[in-house]
C-alpha cells in the first residue's frame, strides 16, 4: 500500500518541498499518494536527472477542493464574475 523503499531522488524531490507545501500533503493520503506515483512515473520513465528538474503542474482550485472534500472553506471561484 505504501512505498517502504522509493528510489533516492524520488525521496529528495518529494523532501525538495518547501514545509509547508510537504506537511499539506501528508495530511492528505491522496495527495502524497498522487504526488509520489507522478515522481516514481517520471523517474522510471526520464529517470533520475529529469526528475531533479520536474516541475509538478499546480493544482486547480477544483482539484484542491476535492482533496480536500465538502467541508472545504475559503475562496470563492470568481473568475465568471466581472469587474464591479
């Protein structure tokens, strides 16, 4: 279920995190699940140099939200909204 043994720069990428962006997904198994495969994937397939430059997309308000699930408090999306 678990990675016991990740390749070395899969583990220095994921611990290249800034901490608060590193302790954001370990709260959330999904996203340190989601985050880990997209590194082992990239490594397995450019391998260990590439990765050291691999940049992660950003996430999406949506995808954040949905992380997070239907408690999810904060921003509105406003981006349908004019200027006032």
């Amino acid at each position: 279920e678990h990675s016991p043994s990740l390749p070395e720069p899969v583990m220095q990428k994921l611990l290249k995190h800034d901490a608060y962006e590193l302790d954001l997904l370990l709260s959330f198994p999904k996203a340190i699940k989601g985050q880990t495969d997209e590194y082992l994937e990239v490594y397995r397939k450019d391998g260990g140099e590439y990765l050291e430059s691999y940049q992660t997309p950003m996430l999406t308000w949506d995808e954040v939200k949905a992380m997070k699930g239907p408690g999810m408090a904060g921003l509105q999306d406003t981006s349908n909204v004019g200027p006032r």
